[in-house]
C-alpha cells in the first residue's frame, strides 16, 4: 500500500470560525457562509478559485442534497462535490478526502464547512426525535442508553480494567477550561477545579455534567490547496502530512471493546503516512465529545500505552508547557461543539504561530482526531509547517 | 406516542423470530451454518463470513455484566431514574445492551452475574431485561 502518497501534497491555506454559543436565528447555512468566507479570503483567494466543496451534515436542519444547497449558497459550482455523515469523525475525514482528490486531480482548491445551530435551533419535536435515535432502534434505543451513557460505560470499563479514577477524567475538563480561558471566541471561560468537576450533576456515572461537552450554534471552515499553490498564498501553510481511518462498528454492542477504539488503527495510519512518531508531536486536538474520549484516544494514539491514559493527563502534561498540550482551544468541553471543526482550525492557527495568548510556542507539529457516534468512526490526522518538511 | 412508548422496537424481517422467542420467554441468537459462530443483533448474512444460513438457538440467558451506568438524566419522560443501563455478555459470548432491574444501585458492578427476564412493553413486545442471579 502507498501509504506516503499523499505525504505534504496538499496544505490547509485558510481557515474560519464564527461566533459560538447561542446564536438564535443563525442557520445552519448562514453559519458555513460566513466560516466559509473567512476562510477563502484568509486564504487570499476568490471563491471562484475553490472548484471542491465537502461538508458533513446539520442535524438541526436536516436537508436533502445539503452540499448542493451549500454550493449553491455560496455561489460556487464546484466538480468535487460530497456530504458526509460520519458524526465527530466527518471534518478529519473530509480533510484527507480533500488530500486525495486534490493529489488526484480531481479538483484543486476545496473547501470544507461546518455549520449548524444546535444550541437554539432546534425544534422540540427534534431534540425529540434526537435523542430516541441513540443507539440501534431495536436492540439498544429501548433500553433508554444516552450518549452519555454510552460513554459512561467505556469509562466505567477503563475504571474497572485500569483503575482510572473520576479525578483522572475531571482533570481534563480542568485543563479544557483553563484553555478556553483564554479563548476569546469560547462558550465557558470561568476556570473550574476538580472538585467542581466531581460535584456537578452526575449525568451517567461516572460521568458529571462537566465530563460532558457543550451543545453550540456556530460554525467553522478551511480550505485546503495543493502545496505547490499553497506557497503562493498569504499565510504559511499547514501540511497535511498524514491521514487515517479507522471504523470498527456502529452501534457499541458491537465494538469488540470498550477500552481501545477504531482510533488505534486510524492513527496507525496517519503517522505511518505521517513518518512522525507520537514523541514528534508538539500539539494534540484531541475529539473531547466526553472526558473520556480524550483518554482512550490519548492511549490509542500511542501517546502513552494503553491503560496509561488516567496518570498521562494528570500534573499538567497536558496543558501549555506540559509534554503535549491538548486542545489549546478549549475543545468540546469548553469552547464550542461544532463537532470536531474548530479542532482543526486551532491546530492550523498554532500551526501557523497565531494563537496569541494560548500559541504553544514553536509548534510544528500537530495530530487531530474526530471520533463520531459510539466510539464508532475515527479520522486521524497529522499536521506539520514547513519546518518539518 | 410520546415518552417510553417511542422506544417501543418495531419488529422487521431480520428480527420478527426474535421478537416472538421474547414473547414465549425465549432468548434466540442465530448460529451461522457456515461457520458455526453465533451473532447478534439479527440479520440476514453472518457478520464474520457473510455465510447466509443460519439457525435460531436459545441461549441461556445467563450472562455478566460487561459495562454499565446509571442513567440520571433520561431522552424521554416516563422512566424512573436512576435506571441501570449494561452491556451484558452472555455465557455464549455475544454481547447485548439491556436494563439490569431489580438490583440495587450499590450492587451493581462488572463481572455481576444475570439472567433475563422478559418484560410486556405492549402486547407483541417483550423486552429483554436481566437481573442480579441470586445466590
């Protein structure tokens, strides 16, 4: 297999974000349009240059042909044209396909959006309707499982192999919100303690309210180019060095564990496309849909060996100065949820020495992951500047 | 419908026979004809070698408790929280969501043994629950 193929090839030369939070009357189109506009002309580029364009879904609007709509928005008629749905794996997925169609010729220039009013602009009957789809239709959803609770059983499991304690999780709920301290653009900036992460409401033991992320309007974009073009355009681009996938299951009583995910596999083949290793990493966006999530993809990334993950974010390894800080930006957790979009933005900014207050300094290298469903669809990706090249 | 009716499973042409076992207090999983392994949740082809035919087995319905929570904030109304939600492995190795009943919140734990109970959801459906294996 060729697994350097796409190596450096193409590089994210643009990026935006939007306000995030509650932002009643945004729509969903609205909120890609604007990420989407910041993100070309960051890029210093006309829309009529991006001939690709890739989104995921909204699920608070859903619609048929959602790219085609979106396109046709932004008055772009793009030849590369898909949605995806793959939950919180979506935007990490939809970078390396942006990697490989451009390497292919396929397109050049993609653009890739992500926008939804979650927070307020959802009908009732959809959060309804929303929260009785969780888990198989049959065999899972009428037990009443939660997303939450599924992943309170993954923690309950790592506890019960691995001795990891409900201070080892609130630890990193800490750590996101000491970051998104010092995001401007976050939803929850007051700094909270382990205690208040443990004395908040248990939603699904063993996991507290703070264990959980946020629910945000708001949206995000990038465009990714060619390298050769990249070069040629305003700000320092941001290689995608590495790609990988990794989908194990859909529905959790099908996941041949609990502890080590599809994760495992996708970063395997990111860094291997990558020729990084872990220890070559200087900034980790990690998918935090629950404390959780960061734990075992922190394992099965091969930043610590798995069962490791509880003392490996502890005594402020992961924070700034730490070995690896993680999601600089706040994460789900703290900023935003605009499901794994802004993590890619951040790594790019700190990719790109941007990140003002929260810049990990001399950052050249980043890993993103996107987990969606129950820890069902992975994407992993590596990220480097030129530097590293 | 609204609150627990909407999780009420609606039985199709992959699950219908499982559906009827519930209702006779019969826990059936399919075994593969071609390579003999049982899977679950229903369907028309072997998950582990596409093989099509395949037989209905009762199982035991004993099992453990592979995972669980307790859910404190439920989707919909009409549950009592909080409620035990598991991943229970079955002695016959393949695993199932459920509700762990009649146990209480501090007995609950990994490794606990279960047997199923069936529980009349409406006239056609009963659901699969387990609880605690006395003794």
């Amino acid at each position: 297999m060729k697994e350097q193929s796409i190596r450096a090839k193409t590089a994210i030369v643009g990026i935006g974000e939007t306000a995030v939070g509650k932002l009643p009357g945004k729509t969903s189109m609205q909120l890609m349009a604007e990420a989407s506009a910041q993100a070309i002309e960051d890029a210093g580029l006309k829309k009529d240059d991006v001939d690709g364009v890739l989104v995921s879904y909204s699920l608070a609007e859903p619609s048929f042909m959602y790219c085609s709509f979106f396109s046709e928005y932004m008055g772009i008629k793009p030849h590369f044209s898909a949605a995806v749905h793959l939950g919180g794996a979506s935007m990490c997925s939809l970078v390396g396909h942006a990697a490989a169609a451009i390497n292919a010729g396929i397109c050049s220039t993609v653009l890739i959006a992500r926008g939804d009013p979650q927070r307020t602009g959802f009908s009732r009957q959809g959060v309804v309707a929303m929260s009785t789809e969780v888990g198989h239709r049959q065999f899972e959803a009428p037990y009443a499982p939660l997303t939450a609770g599924i992943y309170a059983m993954v923690a309950r499991r790592h506890m019960h192999e691995f001795g990891t304690t409900s201070e080892q999780l609130a630890e990193i709920a800490v750590t996101m919100r000491y970051h998104a301290s010092m995001n401007d653009n976050a939803q929850m900036r007051d700094p909270i303690t382990i205690d208040d992460v443990l004395n908040s409401k248990l939603v699904a033991d063993p996991l507290h309210v703070l264990d959980c992320c946020l629910v945000s309007d708001g949206g995000g974009a990038i465009v990714v180019t060619s390298a050769e073009r990249a070069n040629d355009l305003r700000k320092p681009p941001v290689y995608i060095l590495g790609f990988g996938e990794g989908h194990s299951h859909y529905h959790i009583i099908q996941a041949e564990s609990l502890v080590t995910s599809g994760c495992k596999d996708a970063a395997r083949r990111a860094f291997a496309m990558s020729g990084l290793t872990p220890a070559d990493i200087d900034v980790a966006e990690i998918y935090d849909c629950f404390t959780t999530t960061v734990l075992v993809d922190l394992e099965d990334l091969g930043f610590c060996e798995k069962g490791e993950g509880g003392r490996f974010v502890q005594g402020g390894r992961i924070t700034f100065g730490g070995e690896l800080p993680v999601n600089t930006h706040g994460g789900l957790l703290s900023q935003a949820h605009i499901a794994g979009m802004l993590h890619i933005v951040e790594a790019a900014r700190q990719l790109r020495g941007e990140a003002g207050r929260r810049q990990v300094h001399g950052a050249q290298t980043a890993v993103v992951t996107g987990n969606g469903g129950s820890l069902s669809a992975h994407a992993v990706l590596v990220l480097g500047t030129e530097g590293v090249l | 419908m609204d609150g627990v009716d909407q999780l009420i499973p609606v039985p199709d042409t992959d699950t219908q026979t499982y559906w009827e076992g519930c209702k006779r207090s019969e826990l059936l999983i399919q075994r593969c004809l071609s390579c003999e392994k049982l899977y679950f949740y229903p369907r028309m082809l072997c998950p582990h070698c596409m093989g099509r035919k395949y037989e209905w087995v009762k199982v035991s319905g004993r099992g453990v408790v592979y995972s669980y929570t307790l859910i404190r904030r439920p989707p919909v109304s009409g549950l009592e929280v909080p409620y035990i939600l598991a991943i229970v492995e079955l002695e016959e190795g393949v695993r199932m969501m459920s509700n762990i009943i009649d146990c209480k919140e501090d007995e609950i734990d990994i490794g606990m043994k279960v047997e199923v109970i069936f529980q009349p959801v409406s006239d056609e459906i009963y659901l699969p629950k387990f609880r605690p294996v006395k003794g």
